[in-house]
C-alpha cells in the first residue's frame, strides 16, 4: 500500500478527480469526541481551490456541530480505482443564494 500526502495543486487536482469518482463520502463532525459522528453525505462538486461542496439541511445536527467545533474530515473511496482519499479541515456553512443556484438539482431535493 503506498501512501502520498499531496499538496496545492496536486492536491487539488486529486480531490476534485475523486469526488468525482465518488461523490459520496463519509462526513465526520466532532472529531474529539468518540465515537466519531459520521453520516454519508453526496458531493455537489469541488472547486478549482479545493473547496468541496454539499448541501444540508439548515437545523441538521451536523451543521449544529459545525456550528460548535467546524473542524471536519471526509473519507472517499473509489472502489473502481482502488484508490481512497481522507481530506482534514474546516467546514463553513454558506446560504450563498449564487451557489445554491449553481449546485441545486432534483436529485438534491430527493
């Protein structure tokens, strides 16, 4: 197994190659308490900064814990590919109405 710590725009260019890939990913909130709080969340898309964008219902409990503590990590796997990508940061809740617009389809609504 070999392990590769990517950075700036490798980095990118794999993160938006494997939510691509893989869109669904396992969220991760309140990383200091255990056990870990993870959902699967669908990936709406990731940008040319490496942002990667979901949708999420305002009250939900983990933008309640983003709220709290918004560090987060993301785990995706691309069965296909053999490949697998843990990504670490922070997460920010945004009710910006262009990006929404951007990203919105029906099968966000579903």
């Amino acid at each position: 197994m070999s392990v590769e710590n990517l950075l700036r725009e490798e980095a990118v260019k794999k993160i938006k190659e494997l939510v691509k890939a893989s869109d669904i990913c396992m969220f991760t909130t309140s990383l200091t308490q255990l056990p870990l709080n993870a959902r699967p969340m669908s990936s709406q898309d990731a940008d040319e900064e490496g942002n990667i964008w979901f949708f999420s219902n305002k009250t939900s409990d983990k933008n309640i814990e983003i709220e709290k503590d918004n560090r987060v990590q993301l785990f995706y796997v691309n069965n296909s590919g053999y490949e697998y990508l843990s990504v670490y940061g922070r997460a920010e809740i945004s009710t910006d109405k262009q990006k929404i617009d951007e990203y919105w389809s029906s099968m966000v609504k579903a």
